[in-house]
C-alpha cells in the first residue's frame, strides 16, 4: 500500500512539473491502484491536460481505465458555449450603436437624440443591449429623458401627397347659440410615408448606381432595389446631418439634378430620377425632407 501512494504521489509530481497531464500518467496512476476519486481529482486540478487522440482514448479503455475518468478528461476540453447577443425592442437603438461604434463622443450622440424629436421607451431587453455594446451611461441616460419629453410639433406633408380638396359647397346656416356644441380639434396623426419612384441611388467611391425606391417616412429613408427588392436598407432621421440638391456638370450645360444625403456616420449618397431629363422627382424628395425633417442643414449647391 505504501508502494502504492508513493507511485501516486510520483505521477502526481511529475504532472505538475511538466505542467501537463499525460495519457500515459493517468494509466500509470491507475494501475498503481489510485482511487477513482483521486485520479479524477488529479486531472480536474492539474495545469494542462492533453488532448487525447482516438487511440488514446482506446489505450484508456483497454488499460481498464473507469469511464468517469475519461469522462473528466474529455470535460477539461469541452468548448465553452458562445453567449447569445440580446436583440433591441426598439429597432431605432441600432442606429445608436452604430453612431457610438464609429467613435463619435457622447455629448455628439446625447445631443443628436435630443434633436431628433424621436421618443424612446426602452425596455429591459433594450438596457441590456445596450450595455452589451459598450454604449454609455450617459447616452442610455439621454435616450431614456426623451420618454418624458414632449413629442414635436408634427409637419404637415407635402401639398403632392394631399388628395384634392373638395368642391366648394355653401355654408350651412349657423346653429343657435344655446344649442351649439362645440367640435373638439381633430387630434394630431403622423406624417404618411412618401413613395419616390423610380430614383437612381449613387453610392461609394465610384457611384455605383442602383435603381430602386425611396419611402419617406416619420422616422427614417427606407430605400428598396427594384431588382430585388427583398434589399432594403434603411437611414434613420436622427442619423441625418445634411441634404441638399447639387447639378453635377457635363461639359458646358449642368447635368440632372441630384439630390446628396450624408449622415453622422460619414455615409454620402446621392439620388436622382432615372430619367436623366426630369428633375421634378428629385425635387419634391428635396422639398419632402426639408419640411418634415426642418432640423437637418438644407442647401442647394451648384457644382463648379
């Protein structure tokens, strides 16, 4: 018995010397008469146990080896499992992430939200997505102050989108005085989303075109490819910081006009009517987003 410990305990230094345990030690501790429990507590604390091949594995059986202590070798090489990434509930919290991830400080970010009007009830999920990531205190702080903050005066659309006002029709005779009850004010809706179609979109170093549509709504620019339009991408309102119309030069004689976005996140598109010889959509797009976005830097510019 004596003969016994001290082959244990031989095998238990010689692990720890070399900082990993071999298959060839735990056999060796087995067949010396370890316990079960020992062996299994021998490879649970050593430094590093090496990965055993199918032949090893095979080796360990053969030997007589218990399987609660394969089992405990196979444990100290399982894989960790990958934490899954919560989800916002409000969609609009990408953006944020988006603007903080390309380095923009926090009294930009806090002060962008402020402006943008839009109000956010963030949930649970939403703060844990949040701090997930690395978004600030401080910017989660200005997103939740903007629950309580009143709602901004909504834009009217533009007279392109109203239907046709009704015939003229005479007034109906005034109603007594003390039967009269007075009409409350319709309450206020939200801006209708805006159809631009079709539009050329410009975008990277080279311009590469894309014919698609443009949907203007209360919150953001949805843009779809005709060719496919299961693509859609969007750009939320908060994130714009400047649009305006520009006519690129051909030769001589300015060219379609064009009408040029670009947001915090450095993005710069341009959109034009496919029709090179109309400018009448790209302006009432210009017109659209002047009015019902009246924070963003608006000018119209001619190229050189």
């Amino acid at each position: 018995m004596r003969g016994t410990a001290l082959l244990v305990a031989l095998v238990w230094a010689a692990a720890a010397a070399a900082e990993e345990l071999t298959v060839g030690e735990v056999i060796a501790a087995h067949r010396a008469g370890a316990p079960v429990e020992g062996i299994v507590r021998l490879v649970s604390q050593a430094p590093e146990v090496a990965v055993p091949t199918a032949a090893e594995l095979a080796r360990l059986r053969s030997a007589g080896v218990p399987e609660a202590v394969i089992a405990a070798i196979a444990a100290r090489h399982a894989p960790s499992p990958t934490p899954t990434r919560t989800r916002p509930d409000d969609p609009a919290l990408e953006e944020v992430v988006r603007v903080v991830a390309a380095g923009l400080s926090d009294r930009l970010v806090c002060e962008q939200i402020r402006q943008s009007g839009v109000r956010h009830r963030l949930s649970a999920n939403d703060l844990v997505y949040l701090k997930e990531r690395g978004v600030s205190e401080t910017v989660i702080a200005a997103l939740l102050a903007t629950a309580a903050s009143p709602s901004p005066t909504p834009t009217s659309p533009p007279a392109a989108a109203l239907p046709p006002a009704p015939a003229a029709q005479s007034p109906p005779p005034p109603a007594a005085p003390a039967l009269a009850t007075p009409t409350p004010p319709p309450a206020a809706t939200p801006a209708a989303a805006l159809v631009f179609e079709p539009l050329l979109r410009m975008s990277g170093t080279f311009r590469k075109a894309q014919a698609g549509r443009l949907v203007l709504t209360a919150r953001d620019l949805e843009w779809s490819d005709l060719a496919d339009p299961a693509q859609v991408s969007r750009t939320a309102a908060s994130s714009l910081r400047a649009v305006w119309l520009s006519s690129p030069r051909r030769g001589q004689a300015p060219g379609p006009a064009e009408l040029r976005v670009r947001t915090t996140a450095g993005d710069d598109l341009a959109f034009r009517d496919v029709d090179a010889r109309a400018d009448s959509r790209v302006e009432a797009l210009y017109r659209a987003i002047a009015e019902r976005f009246p924070r963003v830097v608006v000018a119209e510019k001619q190229a050189p």
